[in-house]
C-alpha cells in the first residue's frame, strides 16, 4: 500500500510566479520531512468550493496568494486574532473539522528586521509607509505593535489611506504624496509597500534628502532585491532591509502547521531564492 503523505499548496490567480513551493520544498528536504506543496491557479469565482474541498484535494492547508486573501478570511471557522484584526487570511490549516486561519505577513514583516536590523524598533516612534494597499495594513500593524506612535500613511489614492487610517486608530495620518518631502523629517522608519520600484514597474521618485541618515529603510518589493529606493539611501548611508526576508518568515508558520515542524530561515534558503530572482537558476 503505498504512504499517503501530507500536501499543502499555494492558491492564486495567476500563481505560476510564486516562489512559495521552492521555499517549502527547501524545507521538507533540509528536514527529511515528506510531504508535497504544489501551486493551484483558482480563479476567484472557483475559490470558496476549493478550500472547501481541500481535503478532497489531498491538501492539509495551503497558503493563500493575491486575489483571495479576504475570501480566505470569511470562509474561517477560525481566525487568529491578527487575521481577525485584518480581515485577511494567508495560511490555512485544519484543527480537527474547523478550518483555521492567519495573517502571516505581519510576522514576516517584523521577522525580516529583526533579522537583518537588530534592534531596529528599540527607539521607533515616527514611521512613514509608501502605499495603502493590502500589505501597508499588515505594515501597519507590525509598527503599531512595535509601538509606533505616529505613522503617515502617503498614497497616491489618499482615500485609500484614509479609509486604513479610520479602520487603525489615530496613530495613523493619511498623507498626500505632495507632502512627503516634510513627513520625512524626524522619521525612524521608511518603508516602501507600493508596487513602484517592482521589475516591470515604474521607480519610486522620491527625495530623501530631510530623511535623518539613522533612519531605517526597508522595501517589500523584492523583485530586485535591490530596489532603486534601497540603492539611494544606501548610498546616503541610511540603513537598509530588503523584502526577501518578510517572504521567508511569513512561510515559517504554515509549514510548521502542516508539516509538524519549525522550519527556519537559514543564509542556504535565502540563497537559493535569491539566485532565482537573479536568474541564477530555472
Ligand atoms: P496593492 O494592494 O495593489 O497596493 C499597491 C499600492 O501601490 C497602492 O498603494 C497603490 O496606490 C500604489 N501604487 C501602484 N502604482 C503606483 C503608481 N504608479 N504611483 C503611486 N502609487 C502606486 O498591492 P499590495 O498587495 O499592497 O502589494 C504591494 C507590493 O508589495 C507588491 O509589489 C507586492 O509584490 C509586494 N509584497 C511583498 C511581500 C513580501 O513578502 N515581501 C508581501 C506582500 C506584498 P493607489 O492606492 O493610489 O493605487
């Protein structure tokens, strides 16, 4: 009779980018675990009857991708607090018959500097976020539980930044790109969530010159691995994190679920994927 062994998957649309199974397979093997982690393309419409058929699928959870992520949430029988506190689930897993579900991204967000930049939240008061899209959430949650007292919140759509602003509380000013240049001033952190700076994209235009050189400097895009905002403030000696990691850590907790063990980041894993943004390798 042959083993059944345990599957998980990442479920997007379109999803054939996802570094995700390269990430997993690196772990099942480093840990001599089996089991599988494949990518399902599931068009928004097929999404609920999936997950609701996961197990007849073969799957033990899955991570959830870009567009389902608030589908995923309403489908929980469970939601972790911060899932909840989002509205947004990325890894599913069952407990039982319940369907449970987290939001990783802030985790991973959080993780990534504290790797790369110990430290880095001991005296954070003042943060300034590029973006109000679905990640600048999860953003602004990492910052606020790392006490984080005023975050400007800039975007181009400022009603975007306004609605994220009323949904987190007053720690939160919604900002418009015309007043970046000051917002910068006296800043502890910078961090990129817009998609500009993204291979394929438009760069981020931005003068850092009122930012202090203390300040720290993260992208999410990590496609480059170094963007042209990264670049620019290396070049002026601020510190920098790249987004590589945020990718990295957010897995850690679903394979843990699914697999039965805690996988860890190691310089090996970073490695591998980066050689594949690169090109390096297929
Ligand atoms: P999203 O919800 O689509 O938000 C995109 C954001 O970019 C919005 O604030 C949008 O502004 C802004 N933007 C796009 N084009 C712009 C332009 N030409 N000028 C000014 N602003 C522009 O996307 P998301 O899910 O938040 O993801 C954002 C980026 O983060 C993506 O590149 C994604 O790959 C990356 N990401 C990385 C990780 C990681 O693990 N490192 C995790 C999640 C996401 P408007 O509101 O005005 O449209």
């Amino acid at each position: 009779m042959s083993e059944i062994m345990p599957a998980a998957c990442v479920i997007g649309h379109p999803i054939a980018h996802s570094r995700s199974p390269m990430i997993h397979g690196y772990w099942l093997n480093q840990l001599g675990l089996k089991g599988h982690y494949n990518r399902e393309d599931v068009l928004p419409e097929n999404f609920a009857e999936f997950v609701r058929s996961l197990r007849d699928h073969g799957y033990v959870g899955c991570n959830v991708t870009l567009p389902h992520k608030e589908a995923a949430f309403r489908l929980l029988d469970r939601a972790s607090a911060c899932a909840q506190h989002l509205q947004v689930a990325n890894t599913l897993w069952f407990e039982g018959d319940l369907l449970c579900g987290d939001n990783t991204d802030v985790e991973g967000f959080i993780a990534n500097l504290d790797d790369r930049a110990p430290h880095w939240g001991t005296h954070l008061k003042k943060a300034v976020i590029l973006g109000a899209g679905g990640a600048a959430a999860s953003i602004i949650v990492g910052l606020q539980e790392r006490g984080a007292t005023d975050i400007r919140l800039v975007n181009r759509t400022i009603e975007k930044a306004e609605i994220l602003a009323h949904r987190f509380g007053p720690t939160v000013h919604p900002t418009p790109w015309s007043d970046l240049h000051q917002c910068l001033t006296d800043a502890d952190i910078l961090v990129n969530t817009t998609s500009l700076g993204m291979k394929g994209q438009a760069e981020l235009d931005i003068d850092l010159d009122p930012l202090p050189l203390k300040a720290l400097v993260t992208d999410i895009v990590y496609v480059p691995l170094e963007t042209g905002l990264l670049r620019q403030a290396k070049q002026r000696g601020n510190p920098i994190v790249d987004g590589l990691g945020m990718l990295l850590f957010q897995a850690v907790p679903g394979f843990e679920h699914w697999f039965g063990q805690r996988p860890t980041v190691t310089k090996e894993l970073r490695g591998l994927i980066e050689d594949h943004i690169r090109g390096v390798t297929p």
